[in-house]
C-alpha cells in the first residue's frame, strides 16, 4: 500500500504530471499541424502529414522513454478509441455523393466480399507458414483474428496525395469508398472470431459461425441504418418549428442533434451487444445522404466545418498517438520471422482481394466500363494499414493470452509503420508510373470513363449479349443493384428529404477539399 503511494506521489504531484502531458500533447498538435503545413506547400510528397505526425509521435515518445517521464503523457485506450469514433463519424460527410454511389456496387464488392477473402487468405497463410515453421505458430481461430484486423486498410496518407495531384474521381471514389466500408467487416470478422474462440473453436461448427458474424454485420449495419432514417425523418418533418422556436435556437438546436445522433447510433448498438464503430459508419452515410439535405444553409456550413475540424485533431492526434505508443510499449520483437512473412501474406492477400474483385466486377460490366488494370494497380498500392488495425492490435492484446496478442501487436505496429512511411512517401512516384495523374476533376481517361461523375451506365441491348452463366448472375445482381439506386430516388429520396437531392449531387466536389484527402475531405 505504502509502495503503491509512493509510486503514485500526491494527488499534486499527478495533477502536475497531468498538466505536463497534456502541454505536451498540445505542443506535439501544434508542431504536427505547423510541419504539415510546410510539407503541403512545398508539395514534398515524400513524407506525408500522416507520416510526419507519426515521426514525431515517435521520436516524443522514444525521448520520454529514455527520460523516464512517459508516464506523465500516456494515453489511454479508451480516449484511441473514441477518437477512432470521432473520425468514422467525420469521414461520412466527407463522401461526395455522386461518384460514391455510382460506384456503390464496386465499393460494396471490394469492401465486403474483397476484405473478406484478404482476411481469410491472411489467416490461412500465417497458419501454414507457423506449420512450415516460417514463423511463429499461432492457433488457427488466432490467424484468423489476426487476418481480419490486418484487412482493415486505411489509406489517408495515399488519398490526400490523390487528392493534391489530381486522379481520376472514380479511382478516388473506390479507394476512399473501400476504406469507409471495409472498417465494418473488419471489426465484424474480427468480433466472431474473438467469440468463436472465447467459446471453445472445437465445438464451433461452419453454421454458427455465419451466424455470429451476420449476428453482428447486419445487426450493426440494421441499427445504424434505422438511427441514419429516424434522424432523417425527424428533421424532414421540421418538428422543432412547431415549438415556437425563433430561427438562430433553431439552428442551434437542429446543429446539436445531427451531431449527437451518430453517436446515439454508437451507444445503441454497443449497448445492443453490437459493434459501435460499424453501426456509426452506415449511420454517417445515410445522414449525409438524407438528413444532411433538410438542414437549412447555414446549419449544412455549420455541421461540415464542425466534422471537419474534429477529424482534422482527432486524425492528427491518432498518428501521433500510434507513434507514441510504438515507442514506449513492450513489443515482441524476437519474432522477426513472424513480422516479415505477415508482411509478405498480407501483401499477397491484398493483390488476390483487388484483382479477384476486379474481375468479377469486369465481367459485369461492358467493354467501355471495365476498371482498367493501372486502376487496379493503384488500389492494390493503396492498402496502407493505419488506425482501425492498430486498435484491434491493442484489443487483441487483452483479448488472446499467453503473449499471442502482443506478438500480433508487434506484426500490426510494423506493418503500420512501414505501410504509412514507405507507401505513403512513394504514392507520388506510383501515380506517376501508372499514368493517373492529372486527371482528377476531368475524369477522363481515355479507357472507357466519362466526365459524369460515375461510370456510364450500363444499357439492357449490351447485357443480353453475354452468353457465360456466371456473367449473367453477376448481371442479375448488378440490375438489382441499379434498382435498389431507382428505388432511392424514385421513392426513399422524396420521402426523406425536402428536396430530390440532385441540386446537392451537382455541387459535390468529387474530392473535397480538406487538410487530407480521406477523412477530412476517412479505412
């Protein structure tokens, strides 16, 4: 007892200790934001924001390390996640809303089915390679924990570069749709493998483990989806004018309750027993779809600048944080062998993922709409790995014994900082190998892409042509999807907003204009 309050000193001495770590976390802000500056406007493409924010989370905390005053400025879990929260919420109303979801169906491909095939692929070559004896052996259920929290991508450093440089708006919309979306299915295959093996794997059978995981997909995506339309509906109606309100508490009022309700869809689902991040997710796309139109102009100027702000600390915070944190937690770094080869199986899964995809969503479409192979390149090259993985790395940590989820950890933190500084600094060069640049407000490449916003529609003379079943199914599914896109305008559109939405989709930029290009303007 008396250790444990020398240790801890007087409640003065910790509210001074306090002070100092958030004096210094201030002062790594304000030094983060100054160096981005300066690096964006002397277009140094090489070291990135995200990448520059992390460096100085590392060299911060390798400095408090060996001063032996870390303690003064660590960070809780907790706090990681709920910026992760702040940013999810933010990156919803970034989405322009046209090139999203005229590439909806791709999105929903590469996002769902394509993280899900790099997770399994993942997993299924980190078991082999610890049978082979390439690298440390973890439990099968483990691997697969380990392939689902690796597959959430987080491509800031590679969008914000897109964004500056200028690609094309449907490459844009693809790369940035994937990482809003395939966060959900991350953090969903990760939580049914967390409870497959909580609840003895060898008892477990195929069935119950759909079951689980559909348990907590669709009942995530069902919640957020019924707050995003409830919220709509609400403001639709204008309930607040017949309170007798004058105009500017209406405004004020309007302003507070958006905002609080993504994160009413957050405590719901958690308290449902359900995953938070993903219900908040499909919650932000419906709001932006649907209530962000009933606001009036300046509550629209008011909300935008608000999330916009908010992502821009929370992402700065959350890169300086990932890098702190490498510095002063204990990793497993004897495991080399198990670091290099996940880096190598997740490289492998990430090319399966993309180019499987791909084909399939080729096969759907005509000659003149085909994803051209230098944008299947990019977005193969654009799988960083960055917030979402590192805070299901640090969950695995307390959710697997025996040090298997520090070793997991150890792989996550390498991975993250390697993808972040090598691949982010070399997107420039990538872009211009592949030929994409330049092009970002034309969308014009010469392959089959129009300067429409989306890609051209696709007419029912040219899917008869297709004689392949396969094609036809996929053609099946690609006209349900175009009719669920004539279901919203026709009839969702007019009935949850007071206006039909394509004024809003004309003046959607296609790649807002923020400090980076995937959350301020999002995995």
């Amino acid at each position: 007892m008396d250790n444990s309050t020398a240790e801890k000193g007087s409640p003065g001495q910790e509210q001074q200790a306090a002070g100092v770590g958030i004096l210094l976390q201030i002062m790594m802000l304000v030094l983060s934001f100054v160096v981005g500056h300066v690096l964006r406007r002397h277009k140094f493409y090489y070291l990135p924001e995200a990448s520059a924010s992390l460096l100085i989370g590392l060299i911060v905390g390798g400095l408090a390390n060996i001063s032996d005053t870390e303690r003064s400025i660590r960070f809780s879990i907790s706090l990681f996640f709920l910026l992760v929260v702040m940013i999810s919420i933010s990156s919803q109303f970034s989405i322009s809303i046209k090139p999203f979801f005229s590439n909806f169906g791709a999105i929903v491909t590469f996002a769902i089915f394509g993280t899900f095939i790099a997770s399994v692929v993942t997993g299924v070559l980190v078991y082999l390679g610890g049978l082979m004896y390439l690298m440390y052996k973890l439990p099968f259920v483990e691997c697969l924990m380990f392939g689902a929290l690796i597959s959430a991508t987080d491509p800031v450093t590679v969008l914000s570069i897109f964004q500056e440089l200028g690609t094309d708006m449907n490459l844009y919309a693809l790369v940035f749709g994937e990482s809003v979306l395939n966060d959900a299915m991350a953090i969903s295959l990760y939580r049914t493998m967390s409870v497959v093996r909580s609840n003895d794997p060898s008892g477990q059978n195929f069935f119950m483990v759909i079951v689980r995981f559909l348990e907590t997909f669709v009942g995530s995506m069902s919640a957020g989806v019924g707050v995003g339309f409830t919220s709509a509906l609400i403001s639709f109606l204008n309930l607040f004018k017949y309170a007798g309100l004058d105009i500017d508490n209406l405004q004020n009022l309007e302003c507070c309750l958006f905002v609080l309700f993504p994160y009413f869809s957050y405590m719901l689902a958690e308290g449902l027993g359900l995953s938070g991040i993903v219900s908040i997710l499909f919650t932000g796309i419906v709001m932006k779809h649907y209530t962000f139109s009933n606001l009036s102009e300046n509550s629209q100027r008011f909300v935008s600048d608000f999330f916009h702000l908010i992502s821009s600390l929370a992402e700065t915070f959350i890169f300086i944080y990932m890098g702190f944190d490498i510095a002063m937690e204990k990793h497993s770094w004897s495991h080399v062998g198990f670091i290099f080869f996940s880096i190598l199986f997740i490289a492998i899964a990430r090319a399966v993922n993309v180019f499987s995809c791909a084909y399939l969503i080729n096969l759907v479409r005509p000659a003149h709409r085909q994803i051209p192979s230098k944008h299947q390149k990019a977005l193969c090259y654009s799988g960083l790995r960055g917030a979402m993985a590192f805070a299901l790395a640090l969950q695995s940590v307390h959710d697997l014994e025996e040090g298997h989820g520090q070793i997991i950890f150890t792989a996550t933190t390498a991975i993250v900082v390697l993808t972040v500084l090598l691949i982010g600094g070399s997107t420039g060069t990538m872009l211009e190998a592949l030929q994409v640049v330049g092009d970002g407000h034309d969308a014009h490449l010469g392959e089959g892409f129009e300067g429409n916003n989306g890609y051209v529609p696709t007419s029912r003379e040219e899917d008869e042509t297709t004689g392949n079943k396969l094609r036809m199914k996929l053609k099946e599914f690609h006209r349900s999807a175009a009719s669920f896109s004539e279901i919203d305008r026709n009839y969702l559109t007019p009935f949850f907003t007071s206006q039909n939405g394509d004024s809003e989709d004309e003046e959607d930029d296609p790649m807002p204009s923020s400090r980076r290009g995937v959350y301020h303007g999002h995995s």
